[in-house]
C-alpha cells in the first residue's frame, strides 16, 4: 500500500467574514414573529394584518412594542426604519388576514358568477398572499397557478375580471402611508 504524503502549505492568519448583520436580523425575524404570533390580538398588529398602509403612528406603536417585549431596542429599531422595504418587511412579520383578504375579493368580484375553478383560483390566491403578506400579479401565470391551468390566470378569467383581481392584490401591497 502506498501512502502519499501531503503537504501543508505555510501558516496563514485568515479573516472571517461578520455574518452578524444577515443572521442578526434572521435572529430579530424570528423573534418578533413569534412574538407577533402570540400576541395577535393587539390592535396594531391587527391594523397592519388588515393590509392598511402603515402609518408614523403604526411605526411608533410597533417600536413600542417590540422594545417593551425585549426583542429590539429603539437603536435597532431606526436602523429597521431605514430598509428600502420596511413595509414589505413588517407586512412578513405581522401576516396578512385571510378574511379581510378573501372580502376584499368578494367585493371585487361581487357582480361576477363564478365557477368552482375560478372559486379554487380566487382561493390560492388568496392562500398566496396571506402566507407571504404581498403578491406579484405576475406570479399568476407561474406554478402553482398553472397547475391546473396551463395559462394561469387568464384560462379562467376575463380580462375585466382579472384587472379586478390585480387591483385588489396590489391595494394589498405593504406601504408607507402618505404623509
């Protein structure tokens, strides 16, 4: 049996890279989710699951409660405020009301019959984006909306009926309130 020999090359200091800030606010996530998910009936998180805009006050109260409950401090909490995307951000942490979702399509399309395919249609939708809080409309023509329907959205809907069902998943779109 031959052995070979292996070489080690010289010693060398090597730096490490700080994951601190991705694993961090992984950390601050699952923190504050869960204790979102406790504490489901404060009426400001209830206000944000309604897929309201978000409000200076909203921001204020949700600093609030998560400096009071231990899982950020106001430090922290400004540099969150300054995320390109903080409404998409707390709309993942906060969720999205399946009924005020599920209403705010029934209004929608409260002047249309539907069949069963396009209730099923109408109901991943709104599965989708209470799981996630938001929806691209262009997801509509990828799986799993093509599952079944090989053209998505629009091999069941008429083009009147779908820009009613876009409207509404973009009225859901997290934003900053104005003003």
């Amino acid at each position: 049996m031959r052995r070979s020999s292996a070489r080690l090359g010289e010693k060398r200091e090597v730096e490490l890279i700080d994951l601190g800030g991705a694993s961090s606010l992984a950390q601050f996530r699952r923190k504050a989710r869960a204790w979102v998910e406790a504490h489901a009936d404060n009426l400001t998180l209830v206000r944000l699951r309604k897929g309201k805009p978000i409000t200076s006050s909203d921001l204020g109260e949700f600093q609030v409660l998560l400096v009071d409950a231990g899982i950020t401090n106001g430090e922290q909490f400004e540099q969150l405020t300054k995320m390109p995307d903080l409404p998409v951000f707390i709309r993942s942490l906060v969720g999205l009301d399946r009924k005020e979702a599920m209403n705010a399509f029934n209004d929608a399309l409260a002047d249309c019959t539907l069949s069963a395919n396009q209730i099923a249609f109408v109901e991943l939708i709104v599965e989708q984006l209470t799981a996630s809080g938001r929806l691209n409309p262009e997801l509509l023509y990828e799986p799993p909306f093509t599952d079944k329907n090989p053209n998505g959205i629009s091999d069941l809907f008429p083009d009147n009926q779908v820009e009613k069902i876009v409207e509404t998943i973009q009225a859901f779109e997290p934003h900053l309130a104005a003003g």
